[in-house]
C-alpha cells in the first residue's frame, strides 16, 4: 500500500487538502496528516480547525511514496518557513520520490527550494512568474506531472489534480473507479 504524508500548516486551502486526502483514502492509499505547528489542530484559510494525524516531530518520512503540500496563504507560506518540511522535501527530491503541491505551494516552497528548474509546472494564477523565474515551464494547466513532481493550479484543480494521484499510487482503473462513485465523471461529461 502506498504511503502519503500531508503537511497542514495554519492558513492551508481547506479542498485543496481534504478533497485529495479523500480521494486518496477511497482508492486504498494510508494518508497521514501531518501537523507543522506545535499542536495537533490546525487552522485552515477559511478557519476550519483540522486535527493531524500526528505532529511534524513524530515522523522521518522514509517510508514515504509522496509528499504532498497544499496551498492556501498564508499556508503555503508557513511551509516553506518551517526548516523541517523544507528539509523533507528536498530530502525526497534527492531520492526521486513523488513529491506533489498545489496553488500557492508549487511557486512558494517548489520553486524556492530550486526543485522547479527545468521542469513543467502550474500553480495559481499569479504566482507563475516566481516559477518562471525559478526556470520552470509555466502550462496553466489545472494540473501538470513532470518526473516526479506533480503540481495543481488551485481550488478547483484538487479533483483532477487528486485523481492524477491516485493513478500515479494505484492505477487507472481504481482513479476512474472512485471518480466515477464520487459522480465527478458525470460533472466533465
């Protein structure tokens, strides 16, 4: 079974979190959330409190298959100032382990790690400079896979963005499975 830990720090987008934790849990895939403050509840952007499933200090993430940052301000920003996540990102970088952000994330912790250089990516609109400037490929797209980096544009991304996921931990048919029990394949028909 696939392993994804999720870091929330204070001020994350809510869906763009909760909806590939979902996503990602119906398709068989262990999620552990992973609170970066000094407690186990953390605030959303929109003030939905979240208890992790554990705290930053309780794990190493070796035995992670994918990363995964949601965005959100001042949560995007709040990641990349928290030394640890850095440090695990750039450690699972290194290993050529999946590693996925979306919205502010992708521009605020990716691109300022330098882990963005020469690689396509999205992130939401407004923040694509910072990864052009990084030497990123800017596509807009809602979400965009480049090796093992996958970026979301922003809130209404995190469907597709949370399928595209789940077929990269599981396969096709179980994303196209849970997409269409979740009625999301009716929304695109």
């Amino acid at each position: 079974m696939a392993k994804v830990y999720v870091f929330l720090a204070d001020g994350f987008e809510d869906v763009e979190a909760l909806i590939p934790i979902d996503v990602l849990r119906r398709g068989g895939v262990e999620v552990v959330t992973v609170s970066t403050t000094d407690f186990p509840l953390v605030e959303s952007a929109h003030g939905v409190n979240i208890e992790a499933d554990l705290q930053f200090e309780q794990c190493d993430f070796s035995d992670a298959d994918l990363l995964m940052l949601p965005g959100g301000m001042p949560g995007a920003a709040n990641l990349f100032d928290h030394e640890g996540v850095c440090k695990a990102v750039c450690s699972q970088a290194a290993a050529g382990k999946k590693i996925a952000a979306i919205c502010a994330a992708p521009a605020v912790v990716l691109a300022q790690l330098g882990l963005l250089e020469g690689k396509k990516a999205t992130c939401y609109p407004g923040f694509e400079q910072v990864l052009k400037e990084a030497g990123a490929q800017y596509t807009g797209d809602l979400f965009t896979v480049d090796g093992n980096i996958t970026t979301g544009e922003g809130p209404a991304a995190a469907f597709p963005y949370a399928y595209e996921l789940l077929t990269q931990l599981v396969n096709k048919a179980t994303s196209d499975q849970i997409a269409e029990g979740m009625r999301f394949k009716h929304l695109m028909a």
